[in-house]
C-alpha cells in the first residue's frame, strides 16, 4: 500500500483553500491534520472539513487524516473518523504503547501510521510496528528533539530515527522520516532527505507544498538507478556473480526490484 509513498504532506484541515489546492499536488500522500497545524477554536470544524474532504476526489495520491492525541477532541475524532471508507490511512501521534495501537485500529478500522514521537515511543516501537493495522512508522522529529532536549539539526537524532527504521523492517511495514521546518532552503531540504534516505526511511514528511518536488527527486529512484536495477535483473542467473565489477547476488536482485516498484514499473 505504501511502497510508492515518497512525499507525505501534512496539511491544516481547517483550510479549505490548501485542501482544494493539495487535490492537485505532486505529493504522493497528503495528511489533513486535525492535531498541531489546527488551533484550540478551529478543532471542531477542522474535523467536519476533513471527513467532507474524504468524499472528494483525490486521484492517484492517497489520502489520511492525523487525529487529535489523548485529550479533548480525542474521542470526537475517533468518532468521526470510524470506519470511514473514503480515508485510505489514519496517522496517530505519539504511540507510546502497542495496546493503545490495537485499540485504535480496532476501533478505526483502517489502516494506521503510528508516529513515533517520545522516548517511550522509541522503546516500544518494535512492539507498535508489530501490530495489526499498522502498516506504517511516521518519524516526530519535532517532538523526539523537544523530549530529548537536543539543540536541533539531526545529529542527535540519530538513534532515535534508526530505532524507527529497524522496527519498522522487522515488521515489514513503512517508516517515513520527520519534516523540515526551513521553508526557504531546499539546499538544506535536499541534504536533510539524503540523509534520510541514506538511513533507510521511504519518504519524508512535509509542512509546505514547495517542499515535495525535492522530496519526490531525493526518495524516487532516479533514472541512473532504474537502468542499474533493469541490468542487474537482466544480468542475474542465480547465485553469487560478478555485475560492473562488484559482487551480486539474490538480495541484489531483491533490492532492484524494489527500485522498480516505487517507481511504478513492477
């Protein structure tokens, strides 16, 4: 379900116009937040914005709502949110525990994307991953470098979001890497996605529309990469081999597969 996902935007429901906007973005997931991107004031009509907004038309992009964490509005969303056909993802904040996961997606009855925000998080996110209805590991960057007490940058991240991605392919589920705050630095961007990238996570996490183009280009394959993967598969005849000069085998075979399948060509 989420082997394509490279872009995942969060945006505040309580803005009509940036949905109606989102329908038309390169993004490959778009996340109408009810949480932190919406104001005490707005909570409730955020809510009814967005259950209406599922009964739009969205294309090929798929589309999830972040409901509102233990608290006021916490048992509304759920309420509103349950069962609802039209929303293909629901993203929970701050799973701490994989027994508020099963209750949730017993609850919901759609598929989760549990982010993974605390240092509790972080211990039990081997067992949240593990769960039924999960299908995915969304990276707080924001909330792990508050609870952590770090000075920012991703330095001292670094456990913490390898943690993420460990659990999540133990599981065989997704795992997506946190947002950027710098909105005029795509310089910066880029090199925060590398290193995103070049830890293991699918895709990145995004607060602004001018930040997917990057994201899409550092976490798509690129075309050097799709002609590796095609002539690796091509090449392959079983076992350990020689291919352009370094050592291939079935993992290899695996990994160009995979390549070709976020792209949309297996």
């Amino acid at each position: 379900m989420l082997d394509n996902i490279r872009s995942a935007l969060f945006l505040p429901a309580s803005n009509p116009r940036a949905i109606e906007k989102a329908r038309g973005l390169a993004c490959d997931l778009v996340i109408l937040d009810l949480e932190d991107a919406v104001a005490d004031a707005d909570k409730d009509s955020a809510r009814t914005a967005a259950v209406t907004a599922a009964d739009g038309t969205w294309g090929e992009r798929l589309l999830a709502v972040r409901l509102n964490g233990r608290g006021p509005w916490h048992d509304a969303d759920l309420a509103a949110l349950a069962g609802l056909s039209a929303i293909d993802l629901i993203v929970v904040p701050k799973v701490e525990t994989p027994e508020y996961a099963e209750a949730l997606a017993g609850r919901l009855a759609r598929p989760l994307l549990a982010m993974i925000e605390t240092p509790s998080g972080i211990y039990a996110a081997r067992d949240i991953a593990g769960v039924a209805g999960v299908v995915g590991l969304l990276a707080g960057s924001n909330d792990l470098t508050s609870a952590l007490r770090l000075p920012g940058g991703r330095a001292g991240l670094t456990l913490a979001l390898q943690s993420i991605v460990l659990a999540a392919r133990a599981a065989g589920i997704a795992a997506f890497d946190g947002v950027f705050n710098r909105l005029d630095d795509p310089q910066a961007l880029e090199v925060d996605c590398i290193a995103g990238r070049a830890m293991g996570f699918d895709g990145k996490s995004l607060i602004h529309p001018n930040q997917i183009d990057v994201a899409n280009a550092v976490f798509g394959p690129s075309a050097e990469e799709l002609e590796e993967a095609r002539a690796l598969i091509a090449a392959a005849t079983g076992g350990a081999e020689r291919f352009r000069g370094r050592m291939i085998e079935a993992m290899d075979v695996d990994a160009a597969r995979h390549a070709l399948r976020r792209a949309g060509l297996a």
